[in-house]
C-alpha cells in the first residue's frame, strides 16, 4: 500500500479531504497548490502559480483550476469541484472519486459508471509549466474528455471579479490557444498532445469561495473567467496530455516530457522520502542564484529562515553541491550587506542582528558533515569576516559590549524569530541581551577560534578565545537564575523571566557557555513546560500572556503567534540537546518524539509540515501550509539519529 494513499471514504466526506492539501513546485519560484479534491480553498491555490517580475515581486494565479468532463452518449459527468456561496459545492465531482495516490505524483482515480479515469499532475523543474495526465484505464463506449479553464490573471494577494477590462481574445497554436487576460501578464499557452477541439465560449463563474480564507479574516470570494473548453476523443488505454505554461510547448514531445519528469522524482514512500521531496520544494534558482524560500504558499527568501533551514534541507538529504549553490548565493549578500553595497539579491532581512551569527552556525554544519580543513577552506575568509564585522560594531543594531555579550535594540524592530508586529512594533519586543543572540555568539566565537588555530592562525585563535571567555562568565551571570533557566532577555534592570525556548540553543549548540549540570536544568524546564508532540511551545502556559491557539482575524492571530504556539524547528534544536545529555540512552525518547511529525505527512498539506501548531490539544497545524526550517530541522535530526544508530 501506498505511504500517501486516500481511499474514496475519505476522498468523498469533505470536512476531512478539503483539510488536506497539495503542493509542487518548479524550484524556480512557481508552484501548483490546492486540496487533494482539487477544490480551491484559498487565494493562494491555483494550477499554475508563477512570479511575474515585470510586474512585482509577488506570484501570480494565471490558471486557478481546470474542469474535466467525461462524455459517453451526450451524457456529461464533471469532475470539478468549486465552493460557491451558501455552503454549496458544485459540480460535486469528488463524488466520482475512487482513491487518491501520492507516492510519486498526485494521482486521481475517478470511476463514473463504467469509467476509470486516471488524472496525473506534474510541475516541469525551472519552467513555468503544468503538465496533467488523464489515463483512460477502462470504458465501454466511446468517450469523450472536455477540460474546461479557470483563468484568474492575478496576485495572490488579490482578487478578480468580473470586468470588462479583461480580453477575451485568444490565438490558435498547436493543439491549443494562448490567450493574456490583461497587459503585463504573459501569454498562457494551454494545449493538449493530440488533435482537440476549442470551444469559444467566454463566461464569468461568479462568487467562487476560498473558506481558508474566510476562517483568517480575510475577504474570500471572486469570480473566474472561463474562455470555453478543449474537447478531445480518448480512447480506454489511452493517456492523453494537458500542458499549460507560459510558453509554447512540442505536443508530441509531451509524453515523454511528462515520463521524464516523473522518473525525476523522490517517491514518498517513507517518512524520510517525504521530507526529502519537500525540501526540494523550498529550492529557487533563478538568475543565476540559488535561494531557500522560507515557506509555502506566502513566503519568500528570508535571511534567517535561509541559514537556518540550509543544513537539514541539503546536507541532511546528502546534498552537499546544493548547500554550496546556496551558499555561494548567500556569501555574495552577506558581502554586500557588510560593505554597505546595495543588496543585489533577493533575500529579505539580512539587517536582522541575528542573521550573520545563523550563517556562521550553518558553515559549522557543513564542517561537521565534511571536514573542518574543507570548511576552511571554502568558507574560512568569510568566516573571520563575519566576526570581525561583529567585534568592530560595524552592525548598526549589534553592540559588543565590554562585558562580552552582545547587546540589540528590539523595543521599535522585532529583531529575532520572534517577529510578529502589530502596528509596526513588536509583540514580543525582546530587547538587549538576548538570550540565543549571545548563544550563537559565544558558539561563533570558539568554532571560529578552533578554525583558526587548525588552520595555522593562532594569534586570532588566542584572541577569539579570549573573548569567549569574557562572554561565557557574563552569559551565566546575566541570563542564569536561581530557577536554573535562562532569562530570555535582559535589558538593564528590565529582565524577562518568561520561560520560552530561545535558551534551549545554549545546550543544542556544539559550543556552549553552561557546563553540564546547567545545561540539563535548562533541558528540564524545557520539557517540562514547553515539550509539545509538535514542536516547542514559544511560551509555558505558567507565564503571563500565554496564548496557544493560532486563530480567528490577523490581529488576533499576530497576538498568539509566538506566545504559546508549538514550532516544529524549535524541536530539532530540543532533540539535539537531548542527545547531548543523554547520549545513547536518549535515542529511544527522540524516535518517540519524531511519532507526531510522521503523523503530519497525511494531514494538512500531505508529505510537509505546516509553519506551527497549536500550544494546546488537539496541536492543529496552522500557518504556511509546508515550511522550511521545520521540514530541514526534522531532517537534520532523522540524520543525526541515523549517526547514532550506526
């Protein structure tokens, strides 16, 4: 049986199948997303999903969905599936479902009588382009397949509603039309491997409905111009193949473009292989550059996000060329930014003071999976680069003080992962001496220290330990309480006692200030008051502000999000201090902890892991529907277990 395998109970009750969705990319950018019924249920879904530069930088719905009809004796069946108002789904194609397959690629199998319809969905690797499958596994007459377009020609940030500014015209090429809605957009080119009919008939679908949408606070309908329909003759046995893109295709070659890329894919056939085929996900080549895109279907390249997912998303699935990619990208701006050059490359919030001190921790990842010789190597110039930036206070908002620590004004800027704003400031305003700034700082300073003197630098080494030093004695006696955490921040006499998850990097990182018995205090409280099946709380239920529950308008969802939801990534920072700890004997907790996330692959979108869950019981995944670091962060671990085991 199949790992990703729905059948036609679940297929067909809609309270269970429009809460799972699906999404592929192109690793360029654009993307294909919508629920296992093909039933959109947010603005962001749609078949094809591709940025349009000459417009913003944001992505554009060109294609929302696409209508099949079986037709046998004049008789139609459609296969679609929309929500329009009042509750009312329409035309109620899931009915004809018969199971749902995901192994490889998504596969529908419809039965309608006597017919089995196969439909089979792919995304050509940096293209712009949609390619679906429809096998005619058996029929007893002659049929017939109409494919009937929904074009939106939109930012997923919008809507369209009907107008009269939208063109209707459409030109004839190769077993299909291309046709543009509105200037700026490019041409979609929809066509089929075989000789089809088009049928111009131009209407509007009128107040469709995204519920994703509406339970977030947002507006939620729109209307959608539909051109008309392909009508093409198969035959049982035959396959026939839909392309649509932004550029004309080879009919002919469709088929074996099609195969090709399917032989192309990781099978998700195991925990592991799904993850593996989500990280994929995140990659974006273009221009030249390699970049990690934060999450689906919202996101973009985020500094941060980039350093923090780049390990587990490469390294971890033994892709060490695809971690260089990045990284050659990535040097490129973190150069830029240093040199006050302006930033040529398409990665948002390199200023954040945490940033440089997350590249540094992910060039230690990539020591620790070749050799430190090698990271010397390649990355050992930018390395000493980084700390001298940091040591000179060339940061504009990074501040070495005389004490060792690192000090940063997050009073008007969220300034770490924790970055919710309401009205421009911070929820969560976390300011001065903060706790996992100075953590990464401290483990920057001595793996920098230990390259440096292996490499032959031992004046720098020497001095880079010295600092250590002054920093490890100030990070106990500033963040230390007689409790045994961490104060997550302190800013002169004002002291954060929350009890939070940023101090669980001081026992996760391979160079830490706490010795032993601190570290496992620090642990402790941490599983004590903050361990969730899906992740790390952001904040215990024990302090003041808690609130768990990722939901109702944006206003209220940017109140909770780091004051109590659970957040996947936190957790393989959690089991790698765990094995810290406990070493071996740790092993057995850590592979019951990875139980709820195995869980995920056939909940919410189906082989991923959502941005964050609930603090509280039931845990239900909220946010991005796949995410970056906690898909990298699970990786990382599943490898650092497999070392473990070995």
């Amino acid at each position: 049986m199949s790992y990703l395998r729905f059948d036609k109970t679940l297929m067909i009750n809609l309270e269970e199948s429009l809460l799972r969705e699906i999404l592929r990319t192109n690793k360029s950018g654009a993307y294909h997303c919508t629920t296992i019924v093909d039933c959109n249920t947010r603005k962001y879904h749609g078949l094809l999903v591709i940025p349009v530069p000459y417009l913003d930088d944001e992505n554009h719905v060109l294609l929302s969905s696409l209508d099949e009809t079986v037709v046998q004796h004049g008789a139609e069946f459609n296969l679609g599936l929309h929500k329009y108002q009042g509750n009312n789904f329409s035309p109620n194609g899931h009915k004809y479902i018969r199971e749902f397959d995901c192994e490889k690629v998504p596969v529908t199998t419809y039965r309608v009588g006597g017919v089995i319809l196969t439909k089979e969905k792919v995304f050509v690797h940096y293209e712009n382009r949609i390619l679906i499958r429809y096998t005619l596994v058996d029929a007893h007459s002659a049929t017939k397949l109409r494919l009937r377009p929904f074009l939106a020609f939109r930012s997923v940030r919008q809507y369209t509603h009907q107008n009269d500014l939208a063109s209707r015209e459409y030109q004839e090429v190769e077993n299909g039309i291309k046709t543009c809605m509105y200037p700026g957009y490019p041409e979609l080119f929809m066509q089929v491997n075989k000789k089809n009919e088009f049928h111009f008939v131009p209407d509007w679908y009128k107040g469709i409905e995204y519920p994703k949408e509406q339970e977030r606070g947002y507006d939620f309908n729109e209307d959608l111009y539909v051109p008309g329909y392909f009508e093409v003759d198969i035959r049982k046995g035959e396959s026939v193949v839909f392309s649509a893109g932004i550029s004309a295709t080879s009919t002919h070659q469709l088929k074996r473009t099609f195969e090709a890329e399917v032989a192309d894919r990781t099978p998700r056939d195991s925990f592991y292989h799904c993850l593996k085929n989500s990280a994929h996900q995140f990659h974006n080549k273009q221009e030249n550059c390699h970049y990690i895109l934060a999450g689906y279907p919202w996101f973009k390249c985020r500094a941060r996000d980039l350093f923090v997912s780049l390990p587990g998303l490469t390294l971890a699935v033994d892709e060490r060329d695809e971690f260089e990619e990045v990284m050659e990208t990535a040097q490129g701006a973190i150069r830029n930014y240093m040199s006050g050059q302006p930033m040529d490359y398409k990665i948002e919030e390199m200023g954040d003071p945490d940033v440089l001190l997350w590249a540094v921790w992910a060039l230690q990842q990539y020591a620790r999976d070749t050799t430190r010789e090698q990271c010397r190597t390649k990355y050992g110039e930018l390395l000493q680069e980084i700390i001298e930036f940091i040591r000179q206070r060339k940061h504009p908002n990074l501040f070495l003080h005389e004490n060792g620590l690192l000090y940063t004004n997050g009073t008007d800027k969220a300034v770490t992962w924790m970055n919710s704003t309401i009205n421009g400031l911070p929820v969560t305003p976390r300011t001065g001496y903060v706790v996992e700034v100075n953590a990464l700082w401290y483990n920057a300073l001595r793996f920098v220290a230990d390259m440096s003197r292996e490499g032959g630098n031992a004046v720098l080494a020497d001095s880079l330990d010295e600092q250590a030093q002054v920093t490890a004695k100030s990070f106990v006696d500033v963040f230390r309480n007689e409790h045994g955490y961490l104060l997550d921040y302190v800013d002169g006499n004002m002291m954060d006692w929350s009890v939070r998850p940023n101090m669980i990097f001081t026992v996760a990182f391979d160079y830490s200030p706490l010795d032993r018995v601190q570290k496992k205090q620090v642990l402790d409280i941490v599983t004590k008051e903050l361990l969730t099946p899906k992740g790390l709380r952001s904040l215990s239920p024990k302090s003041g502000g808690y609130n768990p529950n990722y939901v109702g308008t944006q206003l209220e969802r940017d109140r909770a999000y780091h004051q109590g939801t659970a957040w996947p990534w936190l957790m393989g920072f959690y089991m790698e201090a765990y094995l810290r700890i406990y070493k071996m004997s740790g092993i057995s907790f850590v592979e019951r902890q990875l139980i709820g996330f195995e869980d995920e692959m056939t909940s919410h979108c189906i082989g991923s892991l959502p941005e964050l869950f609930d603090g509280n019981p039931p845990f239900k995944g909220r946010g991005a529907v796949s995410f970056a670091m906690n898909v990298a962060e699970i990786l990382r671990i599943l490898k650092l277990l497999s070392k473990y085991n070995l």
